[in-house]
C-alpha cells in the first residue's frame, strides 16, 4: 500500500523547512524528502551536529549559519513524515501523482495531492583551462567540507572567481585560522550596480555584512588580486599552477588548490524532469520555473520554493517556503485564503525585503561572458562525456547543430552521470553566442527521470507498474 | 589537500582508504575521507583515463565516484563513512559482475 500524503515537499533547506513547518500548522498530513541524512540543506549543512561537537566551528562559519539551528530545531518539532537520506528520482507531476524516492538503497513510492519541490541552489559551472583537474574544487566544497566534516584546505590555495559565497569563504577560513594564499577576484561590475542599491540597503543587514566581510579579508591580510580577466589552471595529474591576468599582466603561481566560484543558479534537474515551464533570468543568467508570485508553477500539481524558483538566498528561500505552503494549503482546500491572510501577507513582506537585494548582487557579480563561454577551445565544457568547447563550437559553425538536445546526439553532450548539471549552462550560452540568439531561444536539455542514480535492479524491484504517460513526455 | 579542523570532538571513525588505515571524523562523507587520506585523484575518467577527483561535493557533479566496500559507481560524497569501510579508487568504468 502506498501511504498518501496532502503534500509531499522535497529539500530541507530553508524553503523546505519552513514550507514544511508552516503547512503542517494549516493542518496539511506533509512528507519531507531530503538526500542528505540530516536537515538544513547545503546553507546549514550539517548545523545540528556541529552544535552538539563543534561549537567553535559554529563560531567560524558566522551567526547566519548558526541561524539555521532554530529552523532545524523548529523542523525537527513539526508534525510531519521527515524521509531523511531519501532520494528522489521520479514525480508523476498531476495532482494524486506518485513520488518515487530511493532509501537505504530501497526503493519507496508515496503519493500526494501536490508536490512542493524546493532542491535549492548549485554552483553555476565554471569551464576554464584545467578545471577538471584534481586539486581543482568549488568555493562551495570547501565549505561544504568545513561543516560537514570539519575539514579545510591545506597548503598553498586560492579562492578565483567572484560572488558573496567566495568572500564568505574566505572569511570563514580565516576566523579557523586557514589563509588562502591569494583571492583572484573576477570582473565586478561596481558602476552599473550603483542604481541598483537602494534595494540592497532596504534589505536588513546586507550591506552591514558585506562590508565587514570585506573588512576581515583586508585585515587577514590575503593579497586580493581585483579584475582578473584570464584564469587556466596547470597540472598534470593534479593542479600546480595557476596562471592569471589582471590589469593587461599576466602572473602565474605554484598552488595545491583551486576553489572556483562564479556564483549560483537554481538546481533545475527535478523542476524540468516535470517537464514545468521556464523561462530566462537575464539578470541571474539562468532559467528558472515559471510561477506566479505564491510559487504555483505551470503544472497545477506543483509548486516550487527558495533558490530553485531563482536565486534569492538563505532568509529569502525560508520566507517564501512560508507562502508558498500557505498556497498549498489554501489550493488542497484545507484553509481559506482569509484563514491564511495575515500569515501570508507577513511572509510576502519579508520575502520582498530579501528579494529587494538581488538586483544589486545580480549586476554586481553579474559572470562575464569568457567565464561561461570558455574562450579556450580545448576547455572541457561536459566533463562526464569529455566535450570541449571547440568541438561544440564546431558543431554549431558547421554542422548547424541547433540546440542542446541535439548536441546530444552529436556527441553526447550531457548525457554523462551528472545529467547535464555541470555542463548545461554552458553549452546553451555558447551555443547561443555561436548562433547569435538569445539564450532563451536556445532552449536547455531534455530532463528525464530518474535525476537519481538508480539500478535496473531498482526498477525490477517495483511491484508496481511505472505509468509512463505521466513523466518525461 | 585537506586537514581537520582543531576544536572538535567528534569520534574517529577507522576507515580504508585505497588500502591505507585513516581515521576520519564521525559524520564525514567517504569522499571527505578520500581527500583527508591525500588520494590525489579518485577516479579516471571512463572515456579518458585522466585523473579526476571530487569537485562539487554535493551530489551534482558525479566526479567522486568510487568504489565503496567494493560496490562501484558509488557518489562517494553522498555516504556517510562507517567503521571498516573500505574505500577504493575507481579506475575506468564500472566492471559489469556475475
């Protein structure tokens, strides 16, 4: 028998928490599906251990992730079904739809009248000479390796790319003791970010962190190399050196480690698996679900919440997992919308102030062209299926490949283990920079269930019939 | 590439890295465990052979997959690391068994 549920909500990061705590106050029976086997996501990763036995790494990592203790807390008190370390790989995306998820390495299926997918927010990729190389991470592993095993780089690194989560980074490390032996910094774009302040400075307390954050890199007295136009990593079975230039000069230097980091996008895999409508964020150059301002999507059956629905950061995810279950609850016809009013209504107001901040950081860190582009023909861009940029290049020039969908039959582009997350980006821009078009006209992958890794012995396992008309149309 | 961090205290948990004794912190991902072991690379790629190890750390990349207690293709920053597991390279593709 497969348990039904009013609302099944994946990702416990902050949207998911908060969209699982507020809907079971509206009297929802919820689920919560999260692949890791404790909640907070990758912001407050691992925070409730670290309460338990490294308090003074809570310390190191800032107050705004010690924030994320009392949501987890609070998450952890609601009535709901928590499915910690469950995979999910398939939703039939209709109202009643089944769930497919993937647990102690048991497959379980659960149905609900509606679907609340909240999986956050990923690295945008960042294709440059040699990044596949070992000795060649994101910002965001490192920092992941920071609070979830209490580990940091050691020996001679550098933080290259630009956006808040570097400079966080870098901060952190420092507090712990760790200094990066230099930060290459990426084009900012400081000019045409200033009208855009207002909103910034609306928002509680980003400028006031910003600036200290600046203030603490300055003071840890980490050479800040500003404007770099040119970064190729050199190895040859491990990264190096690190050639850069800024400034029309060109530096190169002895290094273990490379953290790269040019900002992050929404983790679209579940989102167009349900095959939901998207469209192009120019300003976050990324694509993001269609949904209305409660975070109904194109599909009645689903809504979407935090990063996922466009980038909007930690506190902004956790407002709109408010509104966003408060529409559930008020569509699944479990509460009125008067009933919900006033909750509602304070969620949107805070959700708003949050949001009122992106434009300023969007433009800021805005990635320039050559950063998710590779100018570099011989850069990988799909790193499971070995396809560099030349060769996509090539394929548009004189093949007239159109679109992502058929550089997978050229030559399997995205179609290794990882599904496209680490290349699809940026084949759609470079295959619209080739073409002269607009991304949006360019389109992305086709994504198809399981997003998972699952065996066929999974499948076979089923004692039920996968009903194909529903998924991957 | 990595150390642990002073000011925990957190259990050690014995593991076998590429047929080494580490001991790694409670709670730690297997790919955690391959950095801290210094493994350099964890896997060549199955088209290549060039070495690639761990780059996303969060179940996105697919760059850490391993061999765990002898299970391959396995995301080795999504396992949590358990006294005695082994944990192994993986050169190549994942070789089809009886």
């Amino acid at each position: 028998m497969i348990t039904a549920f009013d609302l099944a909500i994946v990702g416990t990061g902050p949207a998911g928490m908060a969209a699982a705590i507020t809907a079971s106050e509206l009297g929802l029976s919820v689920a919560v599906l999260d692949e890791q086997p404790e909640p907070g996501g990758q912001i407050y990763r691992g925070v409730e251990r670290l309460a338990i036995s490294r308090a003074k790494h809570l310390e190191w990592l800032g107050p705004d992730y010690a924030a994320g203790l009392d949501l987890a807390r609070a998450f952890r008190k609601s009535k709901i079904e928590y499915f910690d370390a469950a995979q999910v790989w398939q939703i039939e995306p209709v109202e009643n739809g089944r769930l497919f998820y993937k647990r102690n390495g048991v497959t379980g299926i659960l149905n609900a009248k509606k679907f609340l997918i909240a999986p956050g927010a990923m690295e945008r990729p960042m294709p440059v000479p040699g990044w596949t190389l070992p000795g060649v991470m994101t910002c965001g592993a490192a920092q992941t390796l920071m609070k979830a095993n209490g580990l940091a780089p050691e020996g001679k690194f550098v933080l290259a790319g630009c956006g808040p989560l570097l400079l966080l980074l870098a901060a952190q490390l420092l507090r712990a003791g760790v200094r990066p032996a230099a930060i290459l910094e990426t084009e900012v774009h400081r000019w045409a970010a200033l009208p855009r302040l207002p909103g910034f400075l609306a928002a509680p307390g980003y400028l006031g962190k910003g600036l200290a954050l600046l203030r603490e890199i300055q003071s840890g007295g980490v050479p800040y190399h500003k404007g770099v136009t040119h970064l190729a990593i050199k190895g040859d079975t491990q990264a190096r050196e690190i050639e850069f230039a800024c400034s029309g000069v060109t530096h190169s230097e002895p290094v273990d480690l490379v953290l790269l980091h040019q900002g992050v996008v929404p983790n679209g895999n579940l989102a167009w698996s349900m095959r939901l409508a998207h469209e192009w964020d120019d300003a976050q150059r990324a694509f993001r679900p269609v949904l209305d301002a409660q975070g109904r999507s194109s599909n009645p059956a689903v809504l979407v919440a935090g990063d996922a629905s466009g980038i909007i950061g930690a506190k902004g995810a956790q407002a709109m997992g408010q509104v966003v279950a408060c529409a559930a609850a008020i569509d699944i016809g479990r509460i009125s919308k008067q009933e919900v009013n006033e909750r509602a209504i304070a969620a949107h107001a805070e959700l708003a102030k949050h949001r009122g901040a992106r434009p300023f950081l969007d433009t800021l860190y805005r990635p320039a062209q050559q950063w998710i582009a590779p100018r570099d023909d011989n850069t990988l861009v799909c790193r499971c299926e070995e396809v560099r940029a030349g060769e996509i290049r090539r394929l548009v020039l004189e093949q007239q490949c159109p679109g992502p969908n058929q550089m997978k039959s050229f030559v399997r582009c995205g179609m290794g283990p990882c599904q496209g997350r680490l290349c699809g980006l940026t084949t759609v821009e470079l295959i619209a920079e080739c073409r002269g078009v607009l991304v949006q006209d360019v389109g992305y992958y086709r994504i198809r269930s399981p997003i998972k890794p699952i065996t066929v012995g999974d499948l076979a396992a089923l004692d039920v019939p996968l009903r194909s008309d529903a998924v991957n149309p | 590439m990595f150390k642990p961090l002073p000011h925990s205290t957190d259990a050690s948990v014995p593991v076998v890295v590429n047929g080494a004794a580490v001991s790694v912190p409670a709670g730690s991902t297997a790919a955690a465990a391959m950095l801290l072991g210094g493994a350099g690379h964890t896997r060549s790629s199955a088209l290549s052979g060039e070495p690639r190890a761990p780059y996303c750390m969060m179940g996105a990349c697919f760059e850490c997959l391993m061999e765990i207690d002898g299970e391959a293709n396995q995301q080795g920053c999504m396992v949590i690391v358990r006294e005695g597991m082994r944990i192994d390279r993986q050169m190549g593709k994942r070789e089809v068994r009886e």
